[in-house]
C-alpha cells in the first residue's frame, strides 16, 4: 500500500509539473520573454519536477526534455546537444575512463590505503586528507569536472576502507571534503580551473597586467583560508558525530576495516589488486567478522596502525600508474605545448587499452553511460538559453539591483554573491554568465571606482550551485563517477547551501583586506 501511494504521488507531481508547463507556455504570462524563451522555462520547470519526483530515470527525463526543446520550443537540435560536440563531454568520457582503469589494476585502492596509512585513521584526518588534496590538486589541472571525475572513487574508497557506510553521514561528509578541496582553490588560482581564465578575458587591460597569477592568489588568499578553515569545522560538525563505523554494502571482504581488507588479499596468494578475486574464498570469514565491532571508522581505535604489506605494484598497476602521472604532467602544462586536454585524455583513454590495462568488456561496464548522457544534455541548457534569449533577459531584469549596491563596499559584494546564486539557476553556463554580468559590471564599476576584479572575484566565488544537478559540472561529474552511491543528493544539496554561506563570509572578511590594497 505505501509502494502504491508512492507511486501515485509521483505521478501526481509529474502531471503538476507538465501541466505548469503546458500553462506557462500556452499563456506565457513574463513580460520581455519571447514564446521560445517561454516554453524553455517551462519545460525547464517540469523536467526539474520530474527529477524531484524521480518518476523516470535521471537520464530519460533529460531526453523528454531535449526533445521538447526542439519539437515545442524550436530551439537548434545543434544548441541542444551541443556538449556532446564539445571538448568538454570527451574530456569527461576520458575522466571516468581513467577512474575505471585506475579501479580495474587496484591501484585506486592501494592509493586509498596509502592515504589511510598516512593520515591517522579519524575522520577528523581523513577530512584534512580530502581538503590538501583537492587544493593541491588545484593548480594541476584546468578541469574541476574532470578532478571530481578522478577523486570521487579514491574518497568512497577511502570510505570503504575505513567502514564508513555508503550515503551516510561520515561518507557524505568525505564527499563533501572532497568537493570543495577542488573547488575551492578554483577562484584563487587562475589555472585552477578554465573558468578562471574566461574570467580574465572579461578585465580590462589595464586590470589584467595588475593582476598575475600571483597578485590574483594574494588579492584571493583571506577567501581561500577562510573557506577552507569554516568548512573543516562545519563538515566536523554536521557529519563527524553520531554514526558509529559499519559494513559498506558494497566493500569486498571483512567491512569496515582497511586492514582485514588487505589481509585478506594477501593471504590469498595475490597482491592488493586480487582482494575482489579471493572474496569466493573468504566469504566465511567475511560473515564471521561482520558480526564483530567495526574498527575502521571509529575515533577509539584510531592509534592502530595499518601493516605496509601491500606487496610490490603489480605490472598492470605500474602500467596504470604511468599513465596516470604521464596524463596530469600534460594537463598541468598545457600553456606550454598547447595541445588541449581533451586531447590527452583521450590519448590517455587508448593507452590504457593498448597496454592492457582494460579492456572492451571493463570500458563497457565500468563507464556510466547513463549519467554521462544526463551530463552532456544539462550541460546543453547553457547554449539552449542562449539561443531563447533568456541569458540576455536575465541581465537586463537584473541590472537595477546591481546599480543599488554600489554605494556599500559590504552589500556590494554580498548582493554580487547573492545575486549570482538566484541567477545561476537560469544561466547553467559559469563561464556564460560570468561573461555577461562584467560586461554589465565593468563599466559600472568604473564609475563608482570598484576595481573590476573585486566585482568578478565575487561572483566567481558563488558561481558554484548544486542544489539542481544541472546547475554544476563539477558536481555533476563527481556525484555520478561513484554512480550516486557515496552519498544522497538531498544531502548534498543542503550542504550546498552551507558552503555558499561560507563564501559569503569569506567575502565580507576580504573587504577590509581589499580596502586595504586599494581595491575598494
């Protein structure tokens, strides 16, 4: 009977939805909106009400929604699909790729027990570990999206290795770390991310010779710790309590505990990679010490080491390693030999199948096809509102409400920010809609004597949402490279609102800072 009831609630919601549409469409009630515009919004509207209700698979909702952008609301079948023609789509293919191969040859994991070994095995640590490690990261390679698509596996098995159960609360928590380790860094450093260098291209010329990448990181530098120190303790607090260690429905071998896992493998006769090969073998003393206290996620047992007796690398760990390391120096240097990343990840891609590291059937199964299908429509609906004219709509609404917070350098940055996050529910492109605000921004900002920095500094910091899945490829990317499996979008999507607040108060502790330099 609840089953039924469910059902029926969602498919309640899901005519709601498509009647709001059908409505806003037939009357398209928005002055300033062409029909085209209008039908966009309000297919929009009902494919966001089919995602909450979940009556169709992610997937399927966003092809109803292609397609009814080009059948009702005319837009270009070529603006619609437009990713899957980008760089961007095959940069990620080679992303999630790559997490395969690095999964297939054990190397993911032996990463993961590195880490653990390293870091003290409290959550506590292991938060640190996923915040220096999405900084340090930062710089190396332009992609956000394809970081998340790379460290999204390595937490959840650093989660598995310790016992934290999938989707809750110390899993979301890593999770959460290691998302805003990578984005973070992005707004302070201009190679962090290619966001970082449209956002250059806005400045004028004057501006950009003031500000090289390390003026840019020392202007940014009170934003970046204070974002980083708020989310350590507000990630300790809302995930590091009251979840006791358990089994991972999913980890291989005695749960919850790193060490058994590699014991286990070891006294199987293989190295670290064959753990999943012997679980026939183990299956009994996996079921005689799942009934004992889990060790690997609680604080009481934290002093106990985890024993250095992986073995040596494997030849097809070796092979994955060189690739790896191969495949990060040429995204990290890109500004020198000029060849683009997605180039290289998908050179990256082939060599893992020359050398053997995986193979067709690996490819077919391991990369999620589904969600990169979800991925490539949404990240569409950037060019799909630029060509129904909502982008320049939006701006031009907007414009009065950015003209009445120049007088205070305070509301000023905190009204950008604001600002920015309603706005990015309707322009999805970061890189679209930071383009579009300084051109409006710029000569604003010369009439009130604003530096233009500050004023795209500030809804840089805030262009990052993920209440909507649509609304980030980062997110979108490292949410589906563990197929949704380490922690809830509705969790998520809460913390996403916490981790805007903190921007925002980086932002305001930066004023006097920035008064300071002579930039407000």
């Amino acid at each position: 009977m609840k089953e039924e009831a469910k059902r029926r609630i969602k498919l309640g919601c899901a005519a709601a939805g498509a009647l709001a549409a059908a409505v806003l469409i037939a009357t398209c009630p928005i002055p300033g909106l062409s029909y085209q515009a209008t039908a966009v919004l309000g297919i929009l509207i009902m494919a966001i009400v089919w995602w909450i209700t979940g009556v169709l698979p992610e997937f399927v909702t966003a092809v109803v929604m292609a397609v009814l952008f080009v059948v009702v609301a005319g837009i270009s079948v070529g603006a619609t699909f437009s990713t899957f023609a980008s760089s961007t789509w095959w940069l990620l293919l080679s992303a999630f790729t790559l997490g395969v191969g690095m999964k297939t040859s054990g190397l993911m994991r032996r990463i993961a027990l590195a880490i653990v070994r390293k870091f003290p095995r409290t959550f506590r640590c292991q938060v640190i570990a996923q915040l220096v490690t999405g900084t340090v990261l930062g710089p190396l390679i332009p992609s956000l999206a394809v970081k998340g698509a790379m460290l999204a596996p390595l937490a959840m098995s650093i989660g598995d290795e310790l016992g934290y159960e999938r989707q809750g609360k110390r899993a979301t928590g890593l999770f959460a770390a290691m998302l805003v380790g990578i984005r973070t860094v992005a707004p302070t450093i201009v190679s962090a991310s290619v966001t970082g260098y449209a956002l250059m291209a806005t400045l004028p010329a004057d501006v950009q010779e003031q500000f090289n990448m390390a003026s840019w990181f020392v202007a940014a530098l009170p934003w970046l710790v204070v974002v980083l120190v708020m989310n350590y303790f507000l990630i300790m607090g809302m995930y590091g309590r009251g979840e006791k260690a358990g089994s991972s429905s999913e980890t291989v071998g005695a749960p919850g505990n790193a060490q058994s896992l590699e014991q286990s493998s070891l006294r199987c006769g293989t190295r670290f990679v064959g753990a999943a090969e012997c679980a026939d073998s183990k299956q009994g003393e996996a079921e005689n010490s799942a009934g004992e206290p889990s060790r690997g996620g609680a604080d009481l047992n934290d002093n106990q080491s985890i024993p250095d007796g992986l073995g040596p690398l494997s030849a097809v760990e070796k092979r994955m390693l060189g690739i790896i390391l191969v495949t990060v120096v040429l995204w990290a240097t890109e500004s020198f030999h000029h060849v683009s990343a997605m180039a290289v990840g998908l050179a990256a891609l082939v060599a893992m199948f020359v050398l053997k590291v995986i193979d067709v059937p690996a490819f077919k199964s391991g990369v999620n096809w589904t969600s990169l299908l979800f991925i490539g429509i949404a990240l569409g609906l950037g060019s799909v509102f630029a060509e129904a004219g909502l982008n320049d709509w939006v701006m031009q609404t907007c414009g009065p409400a950015f003209q009445a917070l120049a007088g205070n350098p305070y509301l000023l940055v905190l009204g950008i920010g604001v600002i920015t996050v309603v706005l990015r529910f309707l322009i999805v492109s970061e890189v679209a809609y930071l383009n579009l605000l300084m051109a409006f921004l710029v000569p604003m900002a010369a009439s009130v004597g604003v530096n233009p920095w500050v004023l795209g500094f500030s809804a840089y910091a805030l262009v990052i949402a993920w209440f909507a899945k649509y609304q980030s490829p980062i997110y979108l990317a490292a949410f589906y490279a563990v197929d949704g499996k380490m922690a809830k979008h509705s969790e998520l999507a809460k913390y996403c609102g916490v981790y805007l607040a903190t921007c925002l108060a980086g932002l305001v502790v930066c004023v006097p800072y920035w008064q300071w330099m002579g930039l407000l």
